[in-house]
C-alpha cells in the first residue's frame, strides 16, 4: 500500500513505500524488524553495530563475533522477506570496513553510513548493484562526500539522508547547539542539500534522491518534506514500539510512558552527543557516578576505555534485555508522542494514508 505516495526509487532498486526504517544499534534494528517493513514495502535496515553481543566469542574475538552477527540477521530477514533490506555502519566503528565488506559479500540491497563521513565507503564494496547511501548533518558535509566519492572512484551516491538535529542516538551536532536549540533545522538541512544535489544531477545527468531523517514522527512530517522536493524519509523512534521491534517490553514501555521533559541530550563517552530518555542510570551518570567496565575490543574508534565513565555499548545491550536502570535509552526528539504498541504493518498504513492525504488536500504551490 502507498495510497498515491510514489516508490522511492535508488538507482534501479524500487521502494514501494517510500520509507526507509531507520538503523538503530545495539540490536533494536534487528531481522524480525527490518523483515517486517521490508514485507510491508518499506525498505528495512539492521544496524550492524553489537550484533555480537551476549556471546561468549565476543569476548574472545570481536570482529568475528560481530562479523557472524551481522551475517545471521541479514539469512534472518531474508528468511521472512522478499523485499527490500540495508545495513546501517558507522564510520565511527573500529572494524567498519570488516562489516562493509562483509554486507558486501552478503549481497545486501543498500548501505546506510553515518556518525563521521563515509569517504572510503565505495572501496570497501566489490558488489557494484549494492546501492551506498552516505549520511549527511549539513550541506557541506553532503557536498564533501559527493566531491570525494567523484574523485577518488568515479562514482556518486546513490542516495543521501539527511539527518537533522531532532533524531535519537549519536548525533552530527556539538552539545551546546542541540541543548540550546541553536543547530540547524532538518528543514533548513535538506533545502540548502537539495540546492546542492540538484547541481549535480543536472551537471551530471544523474538521480540522488534527498532522504531528510531525525524527527520525522508522523504523515504531516513525511508530506513537508515530499513538497520541498524528498523523494522518501527515513524513521527510526516510531518503529521501536511496534510488535516486531525485538527489544524487551520494558524497552518499549518506557517509550510509551515517556513525557517530553525525560527525553534529554547527554555527553556520550564516546565523544558525542546524544538523545535519551533520562533513566535511573543516566540520573547517576550527571551526578558524577562511574561504572567499572572491562573492554577487550574498543567498538568505538573515539572511547577511550581509560578514560569512558562507563560503556556506551553496555548500557545500550541493557536497555534491550530490559535491565533499564543500568541502561542508556536512545530515542528522537519525539518518542514522548507515542502512546501504544503497533505492528510494523497498521504504522506503515497509518503514515501512509495521512501523507497521502496531506499531499492531496494541500498540493505543492
């Protein structure tokens, strides 16, 4: 169902529902999710980062375990689906070019990277029909990473999102923008990034579709962006409460039992800012609290596990199994808003039937 959204299509892959599911890490974009907006035509993402965690080789080798992780899920989705399914790699993972190639290998249908500029991303890929999707917090950076990507491989994006200053996890901004409202809308993002692509594509003779993510909530959001000139969006927070989300319930039950003073922006250890729901551990953490931890691996190129107060992963691992006063809690700007567990399905359909109609009732001018 698209209700007269038009496909979003990369190159030569087509996306019947023009929403991307956005990758979210540690094991909350997993198999079951991503299957299950692939099934509904959207096109699913599994977050590469921790797929190992909770094995004993983990501990023993990291690479390994994630590498086998990441395998696993992407046999898991295409097990339930024929449709659409990417990874999610961040640049800022210490083994991002393993996990690269191996995405590669397993002839998955599109790469998502951001937290850092993916400029040696196409180098990684052997399989060519792997559409690369570079993630951007500005123009500029979007600017950079076409101009790179021409030079050094003569090829283009294949697409871009566009991640504003609203979204959940790591964030492209420093700390003092996002706590006092002084970084740049998404809107403002995709319309300079736009101006940018369009030259290219004219120059060029090329399609780079503009997907803007980070606080995109409902189908109002989603036909804003369809009339600045998006040919598609991505989401992450609204997919976390739904039935196939993998993650505990007390997971979801705190997103749904959220207001808006408990989302909060916190210092990262790993040299980020980051959007949370505020928790019992997050409360101990400001007031000064260190948490002992053993790292064998440093999954994170920017943590220094000398210096972290406690460990990002960890915290997020817990959050998943449903250990919530140990645990870090990323959301988007907007995870206050939700109020009940849906399927992957009846969300799809709801946001599709209200950008549909926003678009039909107030067409572009």
């Amino acid at each position: 169902m698209n209700a007269g959204l038009n496909p979003l299509w990369i190159g030569d892959l087509k996306i019947e529902v023009p929403i991307i599911q956005g990758g979210m890490g540690v094991r909350v974009s997993t198999a079951s999710l991503a299957g299950a907006v692939a099934n509904a035509g959207g096109a699913g993402t599994i977050a590469s980062v921790g797929l190992g965690y909770g094995t004993k080789l983990n501990e023993t080798d990291y690479m390994a375990a994630s590498r086998i992780g990441l395998q696993q899920e992407i046999h898991g989705a295409r097990e339930i689906t024929d449709g659409v399914i990417g990874v999610n790699i961040m640049v800022a993972l210490s083994n991002y070019e393993d996990l690269a190639r191996t995405a590669s290998k397993e002839n998955i249908d599109y790469i998502v990277s951001g937290a850092g500029l993916p400029l040696k991303l196409p180098g990684f890929i052997d399989n060519k029909s792997i559409k690369l999707i570079p993630m951007a917090s500005s123009a500029r950076a979007a600017d950079i990473i076409i101009r790179t990507w021409k030079k050094r491989y003569n090829r283009f994006p294949d697409a871009i999102v566009v991640e504003g200053p609203l979204a959940g996890g790591h964030l492209g901004f420093k700390y003092e923008e996002l706590e006092n409202h002084k970084a740049d809308s998404l809107e403002k993002i995709v319309s300079e990034t736009l101006e940018i692509v369009n030259k290219y594509e004219k120059e060029n003779d090329i399609s780079i579709p503009v997907i803007p993510a980070g606080g995109i909530f409902d189908g109002k959001d989603i036909a804003k962006f369809f009339r600045m000139g998006a040919k598609g969006v991505q989401i992450g927070t609204r997919f976390v409460t739904t039935h196939e989300c993998s993650i505990s319930d007390e997971f979801k039950k705190l997103y749904i039992e959220a207001k808006e003073e408990d989302v909060v922006i916190i210092k990262s250890p790993v040299g980020m800012p980051g959007r949370v729901i505020r928790t019992d551990f997050i409360d101990r953490v400001e007031m000064g609290e260190t948490i002992p931890f053993k790292c064998n691996y440093r999954c994170l190129r920017s943590c220094d596990p000398r210096k972290a107060p406690y460990c990002i992963a960890k915290a997020l691992f817990s959050a998943v199994k449903g250990d919530i006063d140990e645990s870090v809690v990323f959301c988007g700007s907007n995870a206050s808003k939700i109020d009940k567990i849906v399927s992957v399905q009846e969300l799809i359909d709801e946001l599709v039937l209200e950008a549909s109609e926003k678009l039909k009732n107030q067409p572009e001018s």
